[in-house]
C-alpha cells in the first residue's frame, strides 16, 4: 500500500528549490556587482591605444612613409681632389700640365625614373596603411568574440549554478522522502550523479571564463591581471542577420589593389632601366707659376657620363620578366582574396541567419516546453503518479535547452562580428555598440 507524502515534506520541496534558486541568483548578483561592468565600445578604445599589433603596424607605416622621399632623391654629389699630370720627381711648376685638382660630380637617373621609385614606394605605404586598418578590424573582430565567449560564460555559470541548487534540492527532497519510506535510494544517488555532472560543467565553465578573460586582456594591451572585467549583458537579440555586403570595403582588398598598382609601376621602372642614365662631372684645376715664375692659368674640365645597357640579356631582360611575374601574382592574389572574402560573408550570414532562427526556436517553443515539462514532472512525482527519474531528465533537458539558446545567441554575436571585419567595418571608439549576451 502506498504511503501518503507528508504534508511538511509537500510544503518544503517548492520552498527548498526557491530558495535555492533564490541564493544561487543572489550569489551571482553579489559577485557581479563587486566590479564595474566593462561597455565592448571602452575595451575596443583601451585596444586601438594599446594593443601592440595595432601599434607595430602603425609604426611600420610610418616608416614606409618616410622611404617615399629617399626614393626620388638623387644620389649623393661625389667631391674629389687631388694631383693630376704631375711629372716624377715630384714637381707642381715643372710640368705646364700639372695641377691641383678640385672635382665635383653628380648622378642623374633618366627622366622619368625618380619619379616611378617615389610612385612605388608610394603604393608600398598605401598597401601598409591599408594593412594597418586590416589589423585594427581584425583586433575589433577578435575582441568581439572574445567579449561575446565572456558573457556567454558568465551567464552560462548563473545557468548552471541555478541548475545544480535545484538539483541539490531534488535530493534533498527525495532524501526526505526516502527517509520515510517513501521513495528509493536509487532517487538519491541518481540525483548526487546528476548534480556532479552539472559541477563538472561548473568547472568547465569557469576555465572558459578565464581564457576569454585573457584573450580580452591580451587584445586590449594589459600585461597585469588585476581587475575583473565583466560584460554588460541584455537578453534582446538581433531581429534579423546583418547586411552581407560584398566586401568591397576590406582593407585586405584595397592593399592588394595597391600592390597591384605597385606591380605595374614596377613593370614600367624596369623597363625604363633600357635608357641610360647620365653622370654630370665638373672640375677645377689649379696650376703653380713655372720654375721661371711665370704665371699659368688655372683650368675647368666639365664632362658627360652615360652608362652603356648593354648587357640586357642577362640583366635587364630577366628584371622585366620578373616584375611582369609579380605583377600578374597580385593580380590573382586579389582576385583569390576578393572571393575568399565574399564566401566567408555569405557562410557568416547563413550562420547568422541560422543563430537567429535557432535563438527564436528556443525562446518560443522549446525553452517554454522544456520547462513545463520539467514542472510537469515535478509536480507529478510530488504527487506520487510519477518517477523520480523523469524530473531529473526533464530538468536536464530543459538546462541543456538553456546553454543551447545561450549558445546561439554567441554564435549570432560572432557571426555580426565576422561579417563586419570581412566588410572593413571601421571601428568607432566612444560609439554605442550595444550590449552583449
């Protein structure tokens, strides 16, 4: 005959998993509150000042900016001085040819030349600037994600808190309950396994929270670990996936463009090394009196110099080939990186899409049912027409339910993400960016 289930133990079990809930909520809020929550738009501030990638790129732009004038300017003026036509033993007023000379002498490329050298170190400052904006939205683009693993954690950790006091009510219920004959001792180990299960995910969770938590340091340029960062959380989320765009605006694209600018500049350098160029001489020569003491008068020497390409077969022929090479390399490398950039958009937005509809499958159908179910089964077995092992899978489903729709909500959060730095989305510090899951 089945015993009837005593009314104190009918009035503590709702109490007991309320109170539960109620303490794990409570527990959570405390520690949330003991440090400021950390907006995404600030921490993407602290990264565009201090992240070192960001500031090794911007530094090799600067330097490629300031190869731009060396490539135009002319090579230094050579001086020279020194004896000419002086006659063994040693004499300047023997020799009517003898003098003391004073030279100068000066380079000029072909015309045309210095100014294709300015022009591709020009487009070689171009591509860098270019790069530089590629790592800035690849900094913003990792930070997002990181930010995004951040709060999934934390929520992910009240989640299961939650779950594992509700749990430990449960066992505490049937403890009760086997404690007056009423249930089994198969109800509380099941429940102990259950609850185990659930910290093992606890711990797992928290090793997560703490790798997003470095990754969030490393992007922002902290070398300490003081400080706890915490994220500013919402449950809204996105309506509808982010525009796809074609990806014109990459950075990547436009650096590729302008290396393959700097290809043809470098064809038509290469082939303007066919003309000679031009060594411009001019000397002054002084003469001593004569042993007789006569007077002789000083002399200017000014000379042309050209270079003979003779040898374009071996020298010049092969550099033609080369920069045609090259040119014909960046041509594909843009197209291949265009494509490329355009099917990571389309594959980010199919995920986002998927994210979204995931996200509204969960809010408005399984995660209401999972949890009626779970209630359903509570309060059969209270009632004694149901199994113990029931409300424990329900509850299960209905907690896995939950870190899936969490889930989902990141993978949407990184998919906007992606799908912003494979369009060159600029960062803008100061500006809202929203909160995150």
């Amino acid at each position: 005959m089945d015993i009837a289930i005593p009314r104190t133990v009918r009035r503590i079990a709702p109490r007991l998993t309320l109170a539960c809930l109620v303490t794990a909520i409570a527990a959570a809020s405390v520690a949330h509150a003991a440090t400021v929550p950390t907006p995404l738009e600030a921490l993407v501030t602290e990264a565009l000042q201090h992240n070192p990638d960001i500031r090794a790129a911007r530094l090799e732009h600067e330097a490629a900016l300031a190869r731009r004038a060396p490539a135009r300017a002319l090579e230094d003026p050579m001086l020279e001085f020194g004896v000419v036509n002086a006659s063994l033993p040693l004499s300047l007023r023997r020799d009517d040819m003898t003098m003391q000379m004073l030279g100068l002498s000066q380079k000029l490329p072909f015309p045309g030349k210095r100014r294709l050298r300015e022009a591709v170190a020009g487009t070689d400052a171009e591509a860098i600037g270019h790069a530089v904006e590629e790592t800035t939205n690849r900094v913003v683009r990792d930070l997002r994600i990181a930010y995004a693993n951040l709060a999934l954690a934390d929520r992910a950790i009240v989640l299961t808190g939650r779950t594992q006091d509700a749990l430990r009510a449960l066992a505490s219920i049937s403890a009760s309950r086997y404690a007056v004959g009423r249930g089994s001792e198969s109800d509380v180990l099941r429940a102990g396994a259950r609850s185990a299960q659930v910290q093992q995910d606890l711990l797992r969770l928290h090793a997560d929270r703490q790798v997003a938590e470095s990754e969030i340091r490393r992007l922002v340029g902290r070398a300490g670990t003081d400080g706890m960062i915490v994220p500013v959380t919402a449950t809204s989320f996105a309506e509808k996936e982010p525009p796809a765009g074609d990806g014109a605006g990459r950075p990547q694209l436009a650096a590729l463009r302008a290396m393959e600018a700097r290809g043809e500049l470098e064809l038509a350098l290469a082939e303007r090394d066919y003309f000679p160029d031009i060594e411009l001489r001019l000397g002054y020569g002084h003469r001593e009196r004569s042993l007789e003491g006569m007077p002789r008068d000083d002399m200017v020497t000014m000379t042309f110099a050209v270079n003979l390409p003779l040898w374009r077969k071996d020298r010049l022929a092969p550099r033609v080939a080369e920069a045609r090479a090259l040119r014909a390399r960046a041509a594909a490398m843009s197209e291949s990186q265009r494509l490329e950039t355009r099917a990571g958009i389309e594959q980010q937005v199919a995920r986002a899409a998927e994210a979204r509809e995931t996200l509204a499958l969960y809010r408005s159908t399984l995660l209401p049912q999972s949890h009626a179910a779970t209630e359903a089964a509570r309060v059969a077995w209270e009632a004694g027409s149901g199994d113990f092992g029931t409300v424990l899978d329900a509850a299960m489903r209905e907690y896995d339910a939950s870190l899936a729709e969490l889930t989902a909500l990141a993978a949407q959060h990184h998919a906007s993400a992606e799908i912003a730095f494979l369009n060159g989305v600029a960062p803008q510090p100061g500006a809202a960016t929203g909160a995150l899951p």
